[in-house]
C-alpha cells in the first residue's frame, strides 16, 4: 500500500510521508482491520472552530484521501451544559469551507448513548464499574500523586446489585447533579493516574440538543470516544498529544468491545499553537461573550469564520498548516508564517487595485480640466490571463499624504518639489510646489505631467525611482476600511501567568478609516473578494459590505518579516 501511495504521486512533488501516514501505510499494509481505513474528526460543539482544529481536519481528512480511506465527522456531544446546534452548524461549514467532504458519515456521539449505557450496565455486571456517593472533591483529593498510590473510595466495594440499582436510579432523575457518580473498577494505585477508578459517568440535569430530557446521566470523554470510534468502524483516531496518557484508558474500554478482527487505534501529533493569539475555546468564548471582539467571526480572531472574513483562503491555511509539519513535540508557531501563505496565495490571485487610505489631493496644473483620459492598468502580472482594467486619469487626483514631503531627506523617491516621480499606468509628472494652511499642514500639491511619458508609450521608459499609486478626485469613491493588527500585544498570551489574558489584547488591532478608491474597485467589490491595494496590501471585501457602503478589511501587508526572516 505505501508503495502504491508514490505512484498516486507520480508527477507531483515527491513528499516524504509524515509520522502518522507512515504509521497508517505500515497498518494497512499489514493488513489490520481487513485493510480499512477509516478516521474521525471528533469536535465538541461547544465553540467555533480555529486554525488548530483546522490542522487536526487536515490530518484526519487528508490521511483518509491519501490512501484511499473515509473520514467520518463525529459531534462529540457529551457535556449538554455547554453545547448548542448554532456550533454543530458552523463546524459544518467550516470544514466544507476547507475543502473536505464527510459524504453520508454525520454522527453524533449522543447517538450512542444507549450503547454506551448498556455497557456501562455490563461493566456493573461484570463487577468493573460501581457508584460513588462522593463529592467531586472527596474523589479528587484521593487520588494521590504520581509517586504515591491514590485511596480507595469506601464505595468501592458495592455490590453489582446496589450498584445497578443506583445507576438506574441516577438516570431516572432521582439524585442531584454531583451527587454521585459511576466509575471504573481499575487501579487506585496505577502508576497512570487515568487509571485510578476514571469516572464514567455523571448526573447533568440541563437538555440536550439531540436527546433533550432523555438522560440524566452523560459519559465522561474516556468513556464515550474509544467506543464510539468503535461503534462506526474508525481504524484511526488520530488525536493531540494531550491524550497520549489516556490511550491506555482508550484502550482498556475498547477491549470491552473490540477482537482481533478490528480494533481502532489513537495516535497523537502536536497541537497547532500560535504566537499572538490563543486557541482555548474557553477563552475566545469569553472575548466574544464579553463584546471584546465583534464575534466569533471577527476577522482578529483565530477561528476559521474569522480567518475567512479577514480574507485568508483555504488553500493558505493549508499550506501554512503542510509548512509546520506533524511532530510528537509542541511548539509554538509564528504567526508570521500562517501571514506569509495568505499574502503568497493571494499574490496569485489578488487583483491589484488603486485605494488611498490617507488621501492628499494633487492639481496637475497643465493637465485640462475636463479632460477624463483613461489608462490601462494589469490585474495581475503573477497570472498571465489575469486581464487588465480601466482607470480614469483627470488634472486633480488623489495619492497618500505620506507620498509627499516638502522638504525631504536625502534618497526620498517619492513626490517632492522639484523632484519627478511616475503615477502607477498615468504619467511622469514632475512637483513644482504645494499649498499650506496657516498651521503649515499641505493643502494641495501641484504637479506638471509629461504627455510623452504615458505608460506603455517609449517616454515612459525614462528612469524615474518613485512610482505611486493614486485615485482620480473627480471618479473615485469612499469606502470604509478596517486596518487590523495582531488581537494581543504579547507573543504567547497563553503563557503569561501574571495578568488575566484580557489585560493583554491589543488596544491597536483594529483602525477603522475612510479610503478613496478608484471605480473599477467599487463596481466590482462583492463580499467575499479578494484585491490587492497596490503598495498597501490586500484586502478583502466584508460580508456587510454594500453598493452604498463598501466595507473593506484588511487581510495582510505586503511586507513580509517572514521571507525577510529566512533570508537574513
Ligand atoms: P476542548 O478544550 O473543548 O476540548 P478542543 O480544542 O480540544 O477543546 P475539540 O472540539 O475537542 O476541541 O477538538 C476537536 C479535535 O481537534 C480534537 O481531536 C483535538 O485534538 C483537535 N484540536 C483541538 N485543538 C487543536 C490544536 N490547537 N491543534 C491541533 N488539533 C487540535
Ligand atoms: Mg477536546
């Protein structure tokens, strides 16, 4: 099988496979589970997904395709308390948004509560699981340490009869939430601290979005994932490495179930972590819940909604997430290179715009008024089919005020008395003054073009060092832009002990702006596309963006400190 897998490739780059492809490979090429392949991609919905999740859905989905096999999409859905269907929804869309398909294999883990309960009756049986009348606390403080065995709860020794009875009689409603709970008979003296009596179950009284009142008593996650990727069939539960100290405990459940002939197993690889922001469910609940961000699709987020809104594509984040790789060590990645695929992907595709976000007006005093004369301007010069576009040239324009300097330092290639300087597809023109108001700020700059220097004509090949980009005064039209930054000042917000995590956001992420932009810009902006402000960055249309009220966000700059980075 894994010498199949490089024919698939043949043509393509040659790829090494990482750890986990390799570990599957070798699995199906012994055989295991009659040759199948079937992996999971397991997420709770109690929250939106982030670009970590996008590395499991990579890794889960992407394994499967490669040899051949299918992925399921299972909700894992066993704590009602804090899951809704408004998360099940956008999981859904999020995933097909990055390209994957779980065809007909929707499960929720709820569907297997009742296999799950008659297990767990079984295991009662069978003398393997019994019911605790402790508090949460008395259990948690006879557990012992690592080095110390764990204490055994008084109730340990119930008999199957009472011990049915109760459980029975937790599910019926009978006892208060936390009143007791059913746990595994294993180990209080194991040396893995999972296996010192695990909880299986607990009483939650609140509905739940599938099964509404039907069950009083919830499995934990140790007791519900292992056997429901055994009642669908995975091969692979391919997980973080978080729950490499639960596999044992995965694995002493699924024997309950599993032979010889079929047995799924985990394998864990590295979180996704990411400089500048955080990626804990809890925490980015907390900023959308406390209006700290605009929602959880606010393009400052790590979400995959809020990465979608600020204009990242999918092929980006995929590439950004084949670039850090899978390992069995955490990291923390920078930031800076999930930036340097989106601005390398919609370098591609991005159609290059003119957009003054500081607008400073320009008289091109020998240029007749109400002359409209139009230039050619290259969409894209990455894609050869890329076209062009129109755009009118009149005698006042618009550039950036920061393109101007009256009296500039030495080697400054921008507009400046006496100075020539090319405008992007119009015309050389040389600066002959400005006009100040009486606190000295610049009013107006004056200008005087060159008619033989039209771009494209043989003038327009002299050397000039500056070329700006700017908007006719008399065509273009306003917009709204948002200027984002990174949503925390700090390089690891989650590391810091010493301040709540909220006391470290960015006061500066987010700049709202007033930009004037030419009209093949505003003609063709709809939600959802994607441009390149020339000399700025890019830019992507908002989903609240209308003909009357164009929205722009901001995606990236062009600069890229990555690239810069890696070639110092
Ligand atoms: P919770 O704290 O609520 O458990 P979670 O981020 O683990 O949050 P899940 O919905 O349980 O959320 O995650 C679904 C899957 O995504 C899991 O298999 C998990 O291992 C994986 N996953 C979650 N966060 C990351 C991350 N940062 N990098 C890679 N995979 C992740
Ligand atoms: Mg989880």
């Amino acid at each position: 099988m894994a010498e199949e897998i490089f024919e698939i490739n043949e043509g393509e780059e040659k790829k090494s496979l990482n750890f986990v492809q390799q570990l599957v490979a070798e699995d199906l090429k012994a055989g295991k589970n009659g040759g199948r392949l079937n992996t999971r991609f397991p997420p709770e919905p109690n929250g939106y997904l982030h670009i970590g999740h996008a590395k499991a859905i990579c890794m889960d989905f992407g394994v499967a395709e490669m040899f051949g096999g299918t992925c399921n999409l299972r909700f894992d859905d066993t704590n009602p308390i804090k899951e809704d269907v408004e998360y099940v929804e956008s999981i859904k869309e999020d995933i097909k948004w990055l390209g994957y398909d779980w065809g007909d294999r929707l499960y929720y883990a709820s569907d297997y509560f009742p296999k799950l309960y008659d297990l767990a009756v079984r295991m009662i049986k069978e003398g393997k699981a019994y019911v605790d009348d402790q508090t949460s606390e008395q259990i948690a403080a006879q557990k012992g340490t690592p080095t110390t065995p764990g204490t055994e709860s008084p109730y340990r020794n119930r008999t199957p009869e009472e011990n049915l009875d109760l459980f029975e009689r937790m599910n019926a409603g009978e006892f208060d939430e936390g009143a007791r709970v059913l746990r595994a008979k294993i180990d209080m003296a194991s040396s893995n601290m999972h296996f010192r009596d695990p909880i299986m179950y607990r009483i939650i009284k609140h509905p739940h979005h599938r099964t509404g009142d039907k069950w009083k008593v919830y499995p934990m996650y140790d007791f519900a994932h292992g056997q429901s990727d055994y009642f669908e069939g995975v091969t692979h539960s391919i997980c973080t490495l978080e729950f490499v100290p639960h596999r044992p405990l995965y694995e002493y459940f699924v024997k309950e179930l599993a032979d010889e002939s079929y047995c799924p197993r985990q394998i864990e690889f590295n979180r996704l972590n990411l400089t500048y922001t955080l990626m804990s469910k809890r925490k980015l609940l907390q900023l959308v819940k406390e209006g700290l961000v605009a929602g959880w699709d606010d393009p400052r987020m790590p979400t995959i909604c809020g990465l979608r809104r600020r204009g990242y594509t999918p092929e980006s984040i995929k590439n950004f997430i084949d670039a850090i790789g899978y390992t069995k060590y955490e990291a923390l990645n920078d930031i800076s290179l999930l930036e340097h695929a989106v601005r390398e992907d919609l370098n591609k595709r991005a159609n290059r715009v003119s957009a003054v976000l500081d607008p400073v007006k320009v008289v091109i005093t020998n240029f007749p008024e109400d002359k409209t004369e139009m230039v050619t301007i290259e969409n894209n010069p990455e894609d050869p089919n890329g076209g062009t576009h129109e755009m009118p040239f009149t005698r006042e324009i618009f550039i950036e005020r920061e393109d101007f300097m009256e009296n500039p330092p030495k080697k400054y290639f921008r507009m400046t008395p006496g100075k020539e300087v090319r405008l992007k597809a119009g015309y050389i023109v040389m600066c002959t003054g400005c006009k100040k108001d009486a606190d000295g700020n610049i009013e107006e700059i004056y200008c005087e073009y060159d008619p033989e220097t039209k771009s494209g004509m043989p003038g327009s090949m002299r050397k000039v060092k500056g070329t700006l980009h700017w908007v006719s005064a008399k065509y273009c039209k306003k917009a709204t832009v948002r200027l984002y930054d990174r949503l925390f000042m700090v390089e690891n917000p989650s590391a810091e002990t010493e301040k709540d995590f909220r006391e470290l956001l960015n006061p500066d992420s987010l700049k709202v702006t007033t930009a004037l932009i030419e009209p093949y810009l505003a003609e063709t902006a709809v939600a959802g596309n994607k441009y390149q402000f020339q000399r700025i960055g890019y830019f992507c249309v908002d989903k609240d963006s209308t003909a009357d009220n164009l929205i722009f966000n901001k995606t990236i700059g062009l600069k890229d400190s990555w690239a810069k980075e890696k070639a110092k």
